[in-house]
C-alpha cells in the first residue's frame, strides 16, 4: 500500500473549520487505501512561546478531536510526535544538509518572524521545516495531506531528501504534497482576504469545539461582499464564495447547485442555511471528542501503540541514515 503522512500542531484547544476541509477531511479519506501516519506534532508546537501545561492538555484533545473526526486507529497509526524521538534524531541530519539561504527562504517562519522581529524569534521556528522534512521522510511517504499553506515546506523536504538520496545513495521515497483544489485554502470570515487561522481575531474562525451557537454567530456576522447574488466569484466576491465552499464541502453539493438553489435569495438565506450545516457537522464532533477525553487513560493507550509502531518503522530509517552518513554503531 501507498504510505501516508501528515501532522497538525496542538496549538489551540480547538481545530477549526480550515484545518479539518484543508486537511483532516484528506487524512480521514486517504487512510482507507493507505498505510497512514497521523501525528499530533508537538515539538513544532514549542517554536513560538508556549505553556507546559496548556501545551500537554492540548496535545491529548487534539488526539481526541483526530478520532472523533474519524481518524481510525485500527487502519491509521496515530501518535505523538515527542513520543518516537526518532523525528529529533532525523532532523539534526536534515539541518546538516538544509542551506541557510533555503530555510530563510520558507514565507511561513518570515511572515511568523516579521510579527516580533526576526532576532527575537526562537532558533527552532527556523529550523521547523526541517523537522517537518524529517516528519515525512523518516516514514517514506508517498503522500502528504496538507493545505495551501504547507506546500513550500514540501518542496522543500524533496529537495532535502533528493539531496540526501544523490549524496549518500537512495533511502527516501519523494513525497507529494496532496492539495485539495477548493478547499486547500479556507478563508477567515471577517478577513476573507487571509486563510482562516487562529493567529487572527476569533470571530472570523470557526472553532470544530465551539458552541454552536457562537459558531451561527459567526457565520451570520461573516463579511460579505457588494451586490446581492449569491455567486462564486473569488475576485470580486472572495467573503461569498468562501462561503459557499464550505457550505458546498460539507454538504456535498456542487457550488453550482448551490448558486442555483439560492438564486433569487439573499446572503442572509446562505448564512442561516450553513449555520445549520456546521451545526449538523460539528455537533457529533463536540459530543465524540468529549467522550473520548472522558476516559484519558484508554486515549493514551491508543497513543502509544501508535508511537510503538511508529517507531518500528521510524527506527529502520534512521539506522538506514545513521549508517550512510558514518556515524559508528554503538555495538
Ligand atoms: P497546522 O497545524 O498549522 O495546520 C494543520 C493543517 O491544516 C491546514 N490548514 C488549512 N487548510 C485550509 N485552509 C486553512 N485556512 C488552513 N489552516 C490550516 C494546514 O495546511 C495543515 O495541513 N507545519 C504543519 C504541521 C506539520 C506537518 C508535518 C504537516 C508538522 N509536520 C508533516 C504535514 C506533514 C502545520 O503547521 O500545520
């Protein structure tokens, strides 16, 4: 079977509505006709200024929402990142091989930097996409899913691996970064001229936790654009459209159906309507992930089997790496 790798940081109490049609949707899909990896990545989570506490709660509610979102543990391997100290043990190969000018290249750690000054920011935020590269490479992944916004990390993890592969002889499989066109890129819905991110105001995101009542709140104080027809037009109509991509995700219907369903009818009617389609979505989310957090000790048994087996294959890499790079074997 093809192999599939992906991670999402558990930086926030709640995914939201961009992560999971972005991504989470693909990681659900894919493990069925895949070997899947899905890691809950919390060594990229200390990059940025964080809490011990808050970062360890977060870290077993984002396993939890992963299995609520249908993350399926008999079929996918799900762990946490810290746990298979292999990732650690790649990365510090990868940053030998990876050029400074390359990584300050990556416009993620520039638009992070730029907001409190490149010389403040932690050395590891730099060295992310690396770890990242490592993520994937260490599991020989044939595909990545991912939004938008990780695309240049991909690149940058073939160059890595193709530089690896030249210099010391094949031990990586080349990842494709698989990008969902449509929903690779859900937008803020105060802001509809940026992703849909959890560094904006929250009323403009759509929190899978929330209640949802503030999540109607949302969708009905959504900006929207000039005119009145309820078409798809990314241009001219970026707030609308966005809109209907989300309500089109969720319920399966065309954006063209759509456009003909509410034609004749205003924004008003589109945003009752897809409050109520989060709703019916995310109100089973809420329930499942808060019964599965009910009982942490069952949660983190399927953890670690999880980082038990990922560190089987995780491990064959690295002593693959270990031994072509010339390190001495400690026996
Ligand atoms: P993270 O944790 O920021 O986001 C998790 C996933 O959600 C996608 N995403 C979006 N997709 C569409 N619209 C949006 N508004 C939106 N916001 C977020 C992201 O593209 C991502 O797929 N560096 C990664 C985590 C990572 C990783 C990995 C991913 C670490 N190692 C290895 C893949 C493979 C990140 O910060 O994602």
């Amino acid at each position: 079977l093809p192999r599939v790798l992906s991670g999402i940081q558990p930086t926030a109490d709640s995914f939201h509505l961009g992560n999971y049609l972005g991504a989470l949707r693909q990681w659900v899909a894919l493990q069925q006709d895949h070997e899947a990896f899905y890691c809950v990545v919390d060594l990229h989570a200390i990059t940025v200024d964080w809490d011990p506490e808050t970062l360890r709660r977060r870290t077993l509610v984002s396993a939890a929402q992963l299995l609520a979102l249908g993350v399926d543990p008999a079929r996918s391997t799900l762990f946490v990142q810290s746990h298979v100290p292999e990732h650690v043990q790649l990365s510090w190969v990868m940053e030998s091989l990876a050029r400074f000018g390359e990584a300050s290249r990556m416009t993620q750690f520039k638009d992070k930097s730029q907001r409190e000054g490149a010389a403040g920011t932690s050395v590891a935020l730099f060295t992310y996409p690396v770890l990242q590269a490592a993520d994937i490479l260490l599991y020989q992944a044939d595909r990545v899913p991912v939004g938008e916004d990780q695309r240049q990390h991909l690149e940058l993890t073939r160059d890595l691996a193709t530089r690896f592969n030249n210099r010391f002889g094949t031990s990586f499989r080349l990842p494709e970064a698989h990008i969902v066109q449509g929903t690779a890129k859900i937008l803020d819905l105060q802001s509809p001229d940026k992703k849909m991110s959890k560094s904006l105001p929250p009323a403009g995101c759509i929190d899978l936790l929330d209640d949802p009542k503030v999540t109607g709140k949302k969708i009905r104080s959504a900006v929207t654009d000039t005119g009145r027809e309820v078409v798809a037009d990314p241009e001219g109509k970026p707030g609308v459209t966005n809109l209907l991509t989300i309500h089109s995700a969720l319920s399966g219907r065309s954006v063209g159906d759509l456009e003909e369903h509410f034609a004749g009818r205003g924004y008003g009617d589109l945003k009752k309507e897809l409050a109520e389609v989060v709703g019916d979505f995310v109100t089973p989310v809420r329930g499942r992930t808060q019964e599965l957090l009910d009982d942490p000790a069952e949660l983190q048994r399927t953890l670690a089997q999880g980082a038990a087996r990922a560190r089987e294959v995780a491990g064959r890499t690295v002593a693959d790496v270990y031994d072509k790079v010339g390190f001495l074997p400690p026996t």
